[in-house]
C-alpha cells in the first residue's frame, strides 16, 4: 500500500514529465522534425545559429563574423602607376585588422609626412609630391589573426613643362620692421593663383590680422591690417611643393620662413617743414632738421619702408638718368649712412654738404639728408622693414615704386587675395 504522500509526490513528477514531453514536441515542429523526440541542428548561415560567428542582434540583424582575418592591403595609386598627378594624397588602407608602419619616400629618400585616421585603418599622406619622381610605399599592417602583411608598392608622379619656385622676403632667421610686408616671387608665372594661396599660411606669436594680395602672376605679398605688434615672432609656411599653378606648372619645393618683428620705429618727414621725427615705442625719440627734393627733383609723399641700408654707398646720377655734362651730374663715391626707401632711388643719408640747408629749405635730388651724426644715429635705431611716412609735397609714391603696401587700403588690399 502506498502513502498518501508517496502518491501525492509521485503525481507531481508524473505531472512534469509531461510538460517536458510537450515541449519537446513543440520543439520538433519548429524545427521541422517528425515529431519522434529527435532535435535538428541548424546550419552556421541561418540567423539563429547559436554559434558565436553567427549571433544576432536585437533587431534580429547578424552581427560580423568574428573568425580571425588577415589584413588586406590597398594603396592608392596603384602599383605600377605613372604620371600620377602630385597634388594627390596617396592613401594605404586595410580592410582588417590596423596598420603598424607607412612610410612614403621620393627617390632623393626625401620623406612625404602623412597621418592615420583614429582606428589605424587608413594613412593619408599630404598632397606635396614632387613633380618626375619616383615615390615608394613601404610599411606593415597586422590582421585581426596577428599576422604581420609587409607593405611594398612604387608609383611614378607626372613630370613637369615648369617648376615653381619661391624667393622670399624677408630671409630666414631675420629681424625686421614693423612694416615689412612679406614678398613671395615665383620663378614662373602662376595662373591659378588661388591653388597656390591655399598653400601659403602665415602664424604668429600674437594675434595678427592679415592678407596676401597679388601684386601680378610673379609675386604675391602679405601684409597685416596695421603695423605688426613688436617683438612678435612670424612663421611663413611656403607649401607649394606638388601644387598645380596652371599652364603644366607645378610646385618642386616646400620652405618655411621664420623671422622676427624688432622695436617699434616709426619716421613721419615733414618736407615743408623741414623736419624729421622719429618714434620708438610709442614716444618720440628724436626730432632731425633735414633737407629734401628741390624743384625739379620733389620727394615722394606716401607710406614708403626701408628697403636696404648701407654704412657707405656710392651715389651716381646715371642711376636716375643724369649724365655726366649735366649740371645736376652727381657721382659721390662714399654717402654715409644711407637708407634706401624706394627703388627709383630715394635714400635716407648723411649729407654735410647740404648742411647750411638742412631745417630750412629743399636742395636735395630727391633724398632726405641730414647731418653725419644724426644720419649714424637714426642708422643704429633702424631695421629694414621700418615705415618712413612722407608729407608736404604733391608728388605722390607710385605703385611698386618700393614696398609701397601701406598705401593701398585695407578693402584694396584684401581685394587683392586670390581667395577673397
């Protein structure tokens, strides 16, 4: 005889039997069994495969295979490839796995700088290439397996009809003033001039507001809006190495131009007054009786900057266009103290000759002299690139007659800038 709590036990477990049997044959229907109690594995393709290479996600969507991969390598240009235009990046890419090391180097072993994105999945060079060059690709890159995939590819870049090179002022290294406007010259014309400007930046120690402003196909300059702040420190990027300028030109060299701005030394000639005077800093430093154009011979007006300075200069008047038999032939083999300020041939010098004059009226042929101790000691307060600011007379400065920047305006000069 069985116990009534044997019974009752033994009906309980009897009663979960069959739910298991049920779920088993719910089980085998969904999965197209017979309903024999045997179960069916699905394939690794389907999206409920409980394998870990084919999981789901909560929209139902399979997630990415997760097997280990080797990395695949492609670089851009191909291999092989010529005339590959040189303002072009190249590009290495792996589709798994990240790349270790991409190096990119020209014939002459000149490097080409580049960067990775974040993942390590793409490394992008910079689009200065040099035109008729050879360039090799060498790297590594390592799959998701931890195999190591070398990097092996060369690539010709197109050869140029002409090249484009840049002369600057001012040079590497200088000291100049606070009015010097930064001139670029190209050794062949540009004729896209913006492609070019975009490769051309200039930084600062201190916040500057500036322009480039194309005097013509040959030369570029830039100036800031006022004088530069003194003491600050300018840097000249010149990227145009693989720039296209138009016409089969292209760039064959980058430069970078470091200089520095010195004291603040502004000169404001007053030639109907006969005076000179001169500011540093912000305070008036010295105030010079001088001598300047006589008829004939007027002394430009204008915003006009030392261009060159020289302790003891030859002054000849056939450089102006006198000769020898004219009565205002001149040729004084050692002018002291001289400062030129325009091309056509104004200075600034000592002139004992003229002393008598000097305060009170104008015999000069177009300089502005002074007494041989002034003259020395304005010499030592200057650096090229200073601003030297005429008034009193109607003749007035003529464009490129000089660094004449400063007497464009602002809107004028701005105006100028392939990119405005």
């Amino acid at each position: 005889m069985v116990s009534g709590s044997v019974r009752k036990h033994g009906l309980a477990v009897a009663g979960i039997c069959v739910l298991l049997l049920a779920g088993t044959a719910c089980s085998d229907t969904e999965a197209g069994g017979s309903g024999g109690g045997s179960q069916t594995t699905p394939s690794a393709s389907t999206s409920q495969s409980s394998s870990p290479s084919a999981s789901t996600t909560p929209d139902g969507s399979p997630t990415p295979s997760e097997t280990p991969t080797a990395a695949s390598i492609a670089v851009v240009p191909a291999k092989g490839a010529s005339s590959v235009q040189p303002n072009n990046p190249v590009t290495v890419t792996t589709t798994a796995g990240k790349l270790t090391a991409v190096t990119l180097k020209d014939d002459d072993g000149d490097k080409v700088a580049g960067s990775f994105n974040a993942d390590k999945t793409q490394w992008t060079s910079l689009p200065q290439l040099k035109p008729g060059a050879t360039y090799t690709v060498t790297g590594s890159a390592e799959g998701t397996d931890g195999a190591t995939v070398p990097i092996s590819s060369t690539f010709k870049t197109l050869k140029a009809s002409k090249s484009l090179k840049a002369s600057v002022v001012p040079l590497n290294g200088e000291t100049v003033g606070v009015a010097l406007p930064i001139q670029i010259f190209w050794n062949n014309p540009v004729k896209d001039r913006a492609a070019v400007e975009k490769r051309l930046s200039v930084k600062t120690s201190v916040p500057v507001d500036g322009s480039w402003h194309w005097v013509n196909s040959k030369q570029v300059n830039y100036r800031p809006k006022n004088y530069w702040p003194a003491g600050t420190k300018v840097t000249v990027n010149i990227a145009t190495q693989g720039v296209s300028a138009g016409n089969n030109t292209w760039g064959t060299a980058s430069r970078t131009i470091e200089f520095s701005i010195g004291k603040s030394v502004v000169t404001n000639v007053n030639v109907k007054k006969h005076l000179m005077t001169v500011t540093i800093n912000g305070k008036v430093a010295k105030t010079i009786p001088i001598t300047a154009g006589k008829d004939g011979f007027t002394t430009r007006s204008g915003v006009k900057v030392i261009m060159e300075k020289y302790p003891v200069k030859r002054m000849d008047a056939a450089t102006v266009g006198l000769k020898p038999g004219d009565p205002e032939y001149y040729n004084i083999p050692d002018v002291k103290w001289a400062q030129r300020v325009t091309s056509s041939g104004e200075f600034i010098h000592g002139a004992p000759w003229s002393s008598g004059s000097q305060g009170s009226e104008n015999v000069s042929h177009g300089c502005v002299g002074m007494s041989l101790k002034d003259a020395q000691w304005y010499y030592k307060q200057t650096l090229r690139g200073d601003p030297v600011i005429v008034t009193g007379t109607t003749r007035y400065m003529e464009p490129g007659n000089g660094w004449t920047d400063w007497n464009t305006t602002w809107a004028k000069y701005k105006a100028g800038s392939a990119l405005s």
